[in-house]
C-alpha cells in the first residue's frame, strides 16, 4: 500500500494492501462480491487492531452524506459514513435532537454503534440502543436490512465489524432542547462515598473527572436542562473554563458556566470545530453494575499509585441499560470507569492488566474498541448472548469476508 494509514491515535498502522473509498452502496457490494479480507475504517477511534486487515481497507468517507427525516419526525436515517457533529447540526437546523452523544463529535455514528460507545446519563442509554434498523452488506455482497422486532436485530447493532459493512442506520430522534453545563472542582472523597449514585443522577448527564493523584475528584461536569447554584457536595463552582484533561486549552470545551445552549453544542465535551488531538494517547473503558459502582472506584484507588503516573485522566459515567447482546450495558444499568492514558503503549499495558486483575470480583465488560488485556474467554463468558452472536457471525459472513486476527480470537474461531 503506497499510503501510510493509521488510527486516530497514531498507536496502529493498518497493514492493508489497499485503501477503497467508494461513493454508493453499489460500489460497497462491488468490493465485497470480489472477496475478503476487508474491513471498514470508520473515523478511526479505535484503540487496538479492531478495524486493521492485510486485504482491503474501505472507508465510507466518500459515501454521499444522507440525513432523511422521517415523516412522523421520530426518526432519521443516516449513511454509513456521517460523524455525529454533522448529523447533530442538521437535526438541530430542524428542530430535532438525538436522546445522547459521544464525548467527541467527530466520531463516526456507524462506528459509534458497532462497538456500543456512550455518553452518559442515568437514564440515558448508550448510542447504539437508539438504531432501530441497520443495513450491511454481507460477507456475500447481499444488502441486509434488520429493524427493531426482528429476531437477529439486538445482535447486529453492535457487531464489532463482524457482520459486513454497515451503509445506513436508522436513529430514534425527538425534539430539539437546551441544556446548560456546570463545572464544579474538588468533589471531596467523602461525597463520592457518600453520595455517588445521587451525584450521577443529578443532570441529563454528569461526568466525574480524576487523575488519581488524590483520592478527591478533580472536576464534575454536570449537563441539566434547569439552572442551579451554590456548592455542590463539598465541591465549589469552577472560577472559569475547564478542559477535562489538566493542563490542556480550555476553548477546546463546550461552554460552561450554566449558559443555556442547544443539546447539541453541550452534551458533548468537546467543539466540532475544533480538532482532537491526535497521537498523544491511549485509551481504556470498563463498564460495571451500577450498584457496583463504588467498589470499582475503590478498586482503582487501591493502585492510584500505579494508575497516576501513566493517566492524564479518568472519568467516571452512567449509562442506562439496554438488549443489545454484546452492548456492554446488556440487561444492566452501568457505571463506565474511562481511561485516557499516555501514549506509550509499553507502560501503559502492565498497568491495565492490574487494574482488570483489581476489577474482576466485579464482572467488568471492557470496551471492545479500546486498550484492553482480558483474555478472548473472558470476554465472551461475560455477555450471555455471546453464542448467539457466533451464529449471526457464521450466518452472514460464512467465509470470514470481514474477519482479521483480532476477531477471530474473541469469537474464538
């Protein structure tokens, strides 16, 4: 391959022999009638060798940007290839708004719902729980389309890249609504002992942000559709703009500081106009039983020592649960312990397979997109629908068209 392709973390370049970018979904079935092995790039989140292939590489940049609204105004139907911050813009410019979003907006929705990305919210489900039809073309060429109700649908929305290449997605919309974002720092580790479930519970959405170099939260973001003041738990509004990571520009942020705006210029943590970082890091997701939730941070405490020095930070979400099989909030509503690390993969490795080691009693589902070390088996034991999923796996794609190294060792064929 004569261009150099990595992620968007610049940790994996991709062994492709090729790089297609068609423009119609018959070209997509074109490349894969001519047979495998493919995979499709995304935006390029991913954290690991998810989306790498020693065949071709395809990505849905160059597909033409569709946005269809539906007639009853409850749905939007979306290509393979949009990024949430140009599908917000458009749902916003008419009056629409989606139920969640990612931290970052830049991020494919396609590769969002594959591997079951979030924002956060008591009762806010993660991304993918808001499809309610896909359409792939499968490891033969065929266009597939799978909708809500449907016996295979709850396996194929999150479907790691398995199934084939996902060229539209139908997403649950509904009205537009303004929300305001408040940042409070130094949440003392009392509160958090004390009162974490109510804390995560009090906005539309609520980050808790920490490098481990105290026990103390350094900042909570909080996203409420009503105005607040004062104290909260212990912790003082910030004096201005924070970024979440320390040290870094604040103007990369949302805006704070309770001014009312519209969802979709809040709810994530970051401006579309403004691009993230590329190559300065690594990151980790686990997703435990919201009951359990506490118990993972104090899991984390317990290595704080060994977590810090290799963090810049770690941010602590709920996420409402859903039926989606290899969603990690699968029947269980969750708290997510995300880690952004430093980019230096040989450092950063012993200490994610200590903190899984610490995580274990609590039954901990990673996200499958990111730095993990969990062994194949472990991954599969935790989600009860693992097996169904195999067979979705063989049905659609027999001839393993979409199946690299990384796959085939958590489906374990």
């Amino acid at each position: 391959m004569s261009e150099r392709v990595t992620n968007w973390a610049g940790n994996i370049v991709f062994g492709a022999r090729e790089v297609r970018r068609p423009t119609s979904v018959a070209e997509v079935r074109e490349i894969v009638a001519g047979g495998g092995p493919i995979k499709v790039l995304g935006s390029g989140h991913s954290f690991n060798r998810m989306a790498d292939t020693d065949g071709t590489l395809v990505s849905l940049a160059e597909l033409p940007r569709l946005a269809e609204i539906s007639a009853d105004r409850k749905s939007v139907r979306v290509d393979g290839g949009i990024r949430y911050g140009v599908l917000a813009g458009h749902l916003y410019d008419n009056g629409l708004a989606l139920h969640n979003t990612a931290s970052l907006p830049h991020i494919s929705v396609a590769g969002a719902v594959a591997t079951a990305t979030h924002g956060s919210g008591e009762r806010n489900q993660n991304l993918a729980a808001a499809v309610s039809s896909i359409e792939f073309v499968d490891g033969s060429g065929e266009l597939v389309t799978l909708a809500r109700g449907d016996a295979d649908f709850p396996g194929a929305v999150v479907n790691l890249g398995a199934l084939g290449v996902v060229v539209a997605l139908t997403v649950d919309v509904q009205p537009a609504f303004e929300l305001r974002q408040y940042v409070y720092d130094n949440v003392p580790r009392a509160s958090v002992e004390q009162h974490l479930h109510e804390m995560l519970a009090d906005g539309y959405s609520v980050s808790l942000f920490t490098n481990w170099t105290s026990l103390d939260i350094s900042h909570a973001w909080l996203k409420r559709t009503e105005p607040m003041s004062g104290d909260w738990y212990g912790a003082r509004p910030a004096d201005g703009p924070r970024h979440p990571v320390p040290g870094m520009p604040a103007v990369n942020s949302t805006e704070q500081g309770g001014v009312p705006g519209p969802w979709h210029q809040r709810m994530p943590h970051f401006r579309m106009e403004f691009t993230p970082s590329s190559g300065e890091e690594l990151q980790s997701e686990y997703h435990v039983a919201r009951t359990d939730g506490l118990a993972a941070i104090d899991a984390v405490a317990s290595i704080r020592e060994r977590v810090a020095p290799v963090l810049q930070v770690c941010e602590v979400r709920t996420i409402k649960g859903d039926d989606l099989w290899l969603s990690p909030n699968y029947q269980r509503d969750s708290i997510a312990l995300h880690f952004t690390w430093i980019a230096d993969a040989d450092a950063v490795t012993p200490v994610v397979a200590e903190l899984e080691q610490r995580l274990a009693p609590l039954s901990p589902r990673a996200h499958l997109g990111k730095v993990f070390t969990q062994a194949p088996s472990t991954i599969r034991d935790g989600y009860e629908r693992f097996g169904d999923f195999e067979r979705l796996v063989r049905r659609y794609d027999p001839a393993g068209t979409f199946r690299n190294p990384w796959l085939a060792d958590i489906l374990g064929f």
